[in-house]
C-alpha cells in the first residue's frame, strides 16, 4: 500500500508528537507537525492526504486557516481537533467540507486512527473507480473495434460522429453481431461517458411489467407493489439508456415511450409528479422496423423519433477478413483471464472457420474459441478442436447468402463432409458426385480437408 501523507497543526509540541507517534504505529502513514498555521501554509508545498488542524491555534484564527487550507489542498481531506466541544462550530466546519469534529479527549487517537481507516478506503475506492472507467473508456473505444473490413470502418467512423452529439442512435443487424458493444462504444465516446448507460433487454420483460420496468412505480400503484421503485429512464438520466430489442415492445407501450420522448418527462405508475429526462437514447433490434410498421405492429411516429443515426451491423459472414482477427482476439483474452499460455491456430482450423457461415455471428464465434481452448492439448488449436454446431438452421443460414453458384456448391460440399469426419467417398456418394470432383475442388482450395 503506498504512504498516506499526514500533515498536524499543533501549537501543543508534546501532544502533536503524541499524536504523531500513534499515528505512525501504521507504518504508512508519514507524519509531519507544525507548531503554527503561518508556517504550515508557508512550508506545505505538496497537498497531503489528511491535515489535522487544532482549531484554537494562537497565530491564526482557525475558520480562517480552514478556509486557507481548503483552497490551498484541494484534494486533502481536513479533520479539525479542538479542545472546545462546540457544537455550532462543528456543524458549520462539516457543512463546509470538513471531514470530521474531534474534541481533545482520550478517545481522540482512536477515534482519528478509525477515521483514517475510512479515508483510505475511500480513496483506494475512488482509484479504482477511475482504473474501471479507464479500462471501459479504452474497451469500448470506437478505434480498437476489431476488424479491418470495410463495414467495421464505417462503423467506427459513425460511431465517432455519434458521440459528438446527443442523437439518438438506431442500430440493427443479426443476433450475435454485437449491437450492444456498439451502444456502449458510442456512450463511452460521448460527453456522458461518466453517467450510467443502462441496458434493457425489452424482449425479456414481461409486458405487463414492462411499463413498470420503464418508468417505475409508485407504492401502492398495483397489487404487490409493497415500495416504490425507480425506473430504468430514471437510473440512466444524464447518461444512456439502452433499448434493445425494440421491435418486441407492446403497442400501447410504445404509445407511452413515445410521449415520454417528446416531453423528455416521465411519470412514474400510480404517481402524479413529472420527473425530467435528461438522458440520450440508443436503440437495438434484429428486425426490419420499417416491415414491422407495415405489418401494424411498430408505430410510425414512434419509428421517425427512434430513427436518428441508422447503424447497420453487417453478419460475421459478410466481415471480409475478420473472422480470424476476431478469432484470435479471443482466444489470447480467454487465455489471459484464465492464466493459460497463449495459443495459435493451424492454418487448417482458419480454414475450417472461413469456410463456417456463423448464424450465431459474433458471439457464437468468441464461444468456440473459448471451447476450442478448453478442448485442445498443445498451444496450437487444430482444425478437429474446433466444434462447429451444424445443423439444420445452418443450411437455411446459408440459403441468406449472397453466393455465385460455385461458392454455393463449394459451401454444401465443405458441409457433407464436416458431417461426415472428411470422408471423401461417402461423402461423394451421399452428393451422388465422383470423388476426383471433391479432390479438383480441393486442389483448386474451393474445400478443406
């Protein structure tokens, strides 16, 4: 633990070096004493940690030397030690940022040796809060987005512009593609990146408690609502609150949010009192909400007010070069968390996942690498450590695709014999094709083996 700089201002020499010395019973606290406020103002260059003052010091008057203190180490915290219990004085000192009050008595060492404790504490919290923040601002900046595709890059330039305002932000793509990554980087981009961003998951809410879940509730609004409770608008004011999966919201829902956004004002269920917003609004879903106006099931006003700046998140597929960029990202941070020595993938293994159509994009590709991991014996992952799920919804996945016929071919090929541990005249009497067609399409690196 690094030194806790302590600063006493005492005129009473023996009971400054009484103070001192059970002070430094906790070898990281360094203490200096000075017998006057004059010569502490004048000999304190750095800002210590903790200044305790005598308030009665003779050559100063001590709400004056507070105040001097105050504006010179703006970021010590002061304790005064006084051998008068003034009751109004203390309440004015702690009302003007003081810490603590403590009278000259026999509980006065312990009861600074407790209140140092809660100092301290507070401050490794307040290091590690801005370490937190430091870490999340980087994590999510829009420049370490990982991919080199074009798409990615038009992402990121959005992203970048999105931040410089409070607009509200609509993305769509597939499941998996990362569209909550997204919402984050734009809000630890912005101005508010030190406010909250709340996340909700509009498809995983109830309907009849989504409204609750949205704007809160007063006690006693419905049956069971025993307390009252703060909504999500109201957690994420100042800051950004998340929608995803919008197009799941209910109508007369969407009717409320609506109003909401336009008034930039809530009221909670079963209350009266309109509490202001104040916070930017980024929205996510998988499906077309144009279609889903159409279709009657997303309203139109609604849809203008959401819309914003448009991000479209292409599928991992359509990410030109980024399957192993991303592959590889993930597999040294699964093994960094977990202590493992850093592993490699064989050039078959990138083959196996160029040639994979990834329905589950993103997310499923960062989970067979973390299995991949688990799964291989040596630091390189081999092509048969990789577990692909195949199955049914993947050939319709790949049916979505924009192919020319012989990548179509190739593709179906490729998939028979994964399905059939690369066995090459099974798999050719199941396609009812000759063999030497899947070693030309081999020799030609159409298909792996």
């Amino acid at each position: 633990m690094n030194n806790f700089n302590i600063s006493i201002v005492e005129d009473d020499k023996w009971y400054a070096e009484l103070l001192k010395y059970n002070l430094e019973l906790n070898p990281d606290n360094v203490v200096r004493c000075f017998d006057s406020g004059l010569s502490f103002l004048k000999n304190q260059k750095k800002a210590p940690d903790l200044i305790c003052l005598d308030y009665n010091i003779p050559d100063i008057e001590g709400l004056e030397l507070f105040k001097k203190a105050k504006e010179k180490f703006k970021t010590s915290e002061i304790i005064i030690i006084s051998g008068q219990n003034d009751v109004s004085t203390a309440i004015s000192l702690l009302k003007n940022g003081a810490y603590d009050y403590l009278v000259k008595d026999s509980d006065t060492n312990e009861r600074l040796w407790n209140a140092i404790i809660k100092i301290r504490e507070k401050e490794n919290l307040q290091t590690e809060i801005k370490q937190l923040r430091k870490e999340v601002k980087s994590k999510y900046n829009f420049t370490n987005l990982i991919g080199e595709s074009t798409e990615i890059k038009k992402i990121s330039a959005l992203i970048e512009k999105a931040g410089k305002t409070n607009i509200t932000v609509s993305i769509t793509g597939e499941t998996g593609t990362g569209k909550e990554v997204v919402a984050k980087s734009i809000h630890y981009n912005s101005k508010n990146k030190n406010k909250p961003f709340v996340a909700v998951n509009v498809a995983a809410i109830p309907s009849e408690l989504i409204e609750s879940e949205l704007f809160g509730h007063e006690k006693g609004a419905f049956t069971g609502a025993s307390n009252k409770r703060i909504g999500k608008f109201e957690e994420a004011n100042g800051g950004t609150i998340f929608l995803d999966e919008i197009g799941e919201m209910d109508l007369n829902v969407q009717t409320k949010l609506l109003r909401v956004l336009q008034e930039k004002e809530i009221v909670r269920v079963g209350g009266n009192s309109k509490i202001p917003l104040n916070s930017r609004v980024i929205i996510a879903t998988h499906k077309n909400l144009l279609e889903e106006v159409s279709n009657g099931n997303f309203r139109q006003d609604l849809y203008y007010r959401l819309l914003g700046i448009p991000i479209k998140i292409p599928a991992l597929r359509k990410r030109d070069g980024d399957i192993v960029l991303l592959a590889n990202y993930f597999l040294n941070n699964f093994c960094a968390e977990n202590g493992m020595p850093t592993k490699t993938l064989s050039n078959n293994a990138v083959a196996k996942l160029n040639a994979y159509p990834f329905p589950g994009n993103v997310r499923e590709l960062k989970a067979l690498m973390e299995l991949a991991v688990v799964m291989s014996e040596g630091n390189v992952i081999q092509e048969e450590d990789i577990s692909l799920r195949v199955n049914g919804d993947s050939l319709s996945n790949l049916m979505t695709q924009e192919l020319s016929l012989k990548e179509y071919i190739a593709k179906i090929v490729q998939n028979v014999l994964d399905n059939n541990d690369k066995n090459v005249i099974k798999s050719a009497k199941i396609l009812q094709i000759g063999k030497s067609t899947i070693y030309r399409m081999m020799q030609n690196k159409e298909i792996t083996i």
